[in-house]
C-alpha cells in the first residue's frame, strides 16, 4: 500500500518522518514572541520563525499528544503562510500535474497536506524545553530568488539532525517549499511514489490512496 513504510517506526524513512513534521511545523510564526519578516534575509527569517515556533509547540500539549484536529488548526493559521504548499505538491506530481484538472490538482494539494500531518503528527512530542534550532553559515548569493537554508536542529534523546530549507522569493516574501533531512529531500521521497501510484491509478487514484491513509 502506498507509504506503507512510513508506519514502520524502526525505518530509517519513519525516523526521518519524525523530523521532516517537525521542520515544517517550525515553518510557524504563530503567537510570536518575535515579529517574522519574510523579506528579511534567508537566515534570518528561517531563524524567527523556527524559535517561535519551538516556544508555541511548548505551549501546546495538545498537539505534542497528535491531536490532529489542533495540529490541523495549527497548520492552517501559523504553517501555510510561510509554505509554498501547492509548488511542493507540483514538484512531487513531476509531469503528471500538468496533465491533471484544476480540481484534481486542488485535491491532490488537500489530501498530500493531510498524509504530512497524519504521518508527521508524532514528531511533535520531540519538542520539549531543550530542543533548538540552529542555522548554520550562509552559502550562495542571498540576493538569488532561490536558495537554501542549512541548520541543525538538537533533540533529548538523540543526535543533532541536519535539516536544509528550500525557499523561494515571492511577492510576499520568502516560503518554504522543499525540505533535506540528513540528504533525503521530500519533494523527490515522494516523487517516485506519484509516479508509481499514478502509473497505476491515475490521477485520482492516487488522490484517494492519499486519502485513505488520511482516514
């Protein structure tokens, strides 16, 4: 069944899971204790939001225990302004995107937004007093329209992760549209497994595999 591996938490693919919802969920500028500036420079705007959010996650028991109705709140209000949703579901659906209608397409958007929350949901109760993030020395041109944001996020009971931020520059300011977890980037993980499902299925067959993992 399609991202059936994503349950098996002793994988190397659940592991990294644990992180990458936890990545995005740092991708939130809610309740801050700081203003987020998304014209601001690339670290420095990934470095705002990320401490926010660490300190509203603390906040939020609800969400650390996988309420995904809160964590569903959490990811309409704080998340989304700050993420590029629809180009990552683009770039995971390759050529099969353009041959899809714009309300496959907007489907196809919703159901890969609930599979991340469902599957990413335990990462949450990784954070606790002592988790951090910390943005590593700039490379590239921080003037380009599209760059990388490389940092390191530490955790109790483990190894610090390495995490890279994909952004791009939008009228509106920076968004995060691609994630590296220790050399794994989400949009290519699910772009193999798309393309096998839609080679199967089709559009909407992979549109309702989505959704039934999301049940």
């Amino acid at each position: 069944m399609i991202f059936s591996a994503l349950r098996n938490r002793s994988t190397p693919l659940y592991q990294f899971c644990l992180v990458l919802m936890l990545s995005l969920v740092l991708a939130t500028a809610a309740q801050a204790q700081k203003p987020v500036d998304p014209t601001a420079a690339p670290n420095d705007f990934v470095q705002t939001v990320g401490n926010n959010a660490l300190e509203v996650l603390r906040q939020e028991p609800a969400a650390q225990q996988g309420d995904l109705n809160r964590i569903n709140q959490l990811v309409d209000k704080y998340v989304l302004p700050y993420v590029n949703l629809e180009k990552t579901t683009r770039l995971a659906a390759g050529r099969y995107w353009r041959q899809a209608s714009a309300q496959q397409q907007k489907n196809l958007v919703e159901a890969f937004k609930g599979t991340l929350i469902r599957t990413y949901s335990g990462a949450l109760s990784k954070v606790d007093e002592v988790s951090a993030l910390q943005i590593l020395p700039f490379r590239g041109d921080a003037n380009a329209d599209d760059v990388v944001v490389r940092s390191s996020i530490s955790q109790r009971n483990g190894p610090a992760v390495g995490v890279d931020y994909r952004l791009e520059k939008t009228p509106q300011g920076w968004k995060i549209y691609d994630l590296n977890v220790e050399g794994i980037w989400l949009i290519q993980n699910y772009r193999n497994q798309f393309a096998q499902q839609i080679n199967q299925n089709g559009i909407d067959g992979l549109i309702d595999a989505l959704n039934r993992q999301n049940r």
